[in-house]
C-alpha cells in the first residue's frame, strides 16, 4: 500500500507509517502552533496536549507576532512539500 497524506472532503488524513519525531510534533509540541493538528496517522485532527496543559502560553503564541505563524508554515511546507499555505494553517 502506497504511504500518503492530504485532505478528502476538507478532512485530512495520513496513512504513513508513524514515528517518534511526527507523534511528539502532533501530540506534545510547542512548535507546533495548532491547538488540533492533523492526526499524525488515520483521518481526522488530533490534540496538541502540550497547548492544553500551558493554555496562557497557547493564547500568547496566538497573540504572538505573524513571524512565528510564517515560521511554522515554512518548517510545515519542508515537511510536507505538497501542501498549501493554507492547508498548512489550518
């Protein structure tokens, strides 16, 4: 079976194999500026349960200035080099 991610239907999904580096992104991660990213493997978002536990620091990053939001959209577009800007936003 051939490995891909994107969206259907606006709904993203990912059926590459998961690693250490992608769950931490996914699931713990300050860099990762989305309160639900996209799941790292099946269909739908999941929770960046590190913005759960530091929700001041999530809304001061949201606040924050539009460079890190860029930042992370370029670090998105490295990793996933077939996405839009605004399917990485999202």
């Amino acid at each position: 079976m051939k490995e891909r991610q994107g969206k259907l239907l606006g709904i993203p999904y990912d059926t590459r194999r998961p690693t250490a580096a992608r769950f931490t992104y996914t699931y713990w991660s300050a860099q990762n500026p989305r309160l639900f990213p996209p799941k790292m493997d099946g269909i739908g978002w999941g929770i960046n349960f590190y913005w759960v536990i530091h929700p001041l620091r999530w809304l001061k990053a949201r606040k924050g200035s539009v460079s890190v939001a860029a930042h992370h959209v370029d670090e998105d577009r490295r990793e996933h080099p077939s996405r839009t800007e605004h399917e990485t936003m999202v």
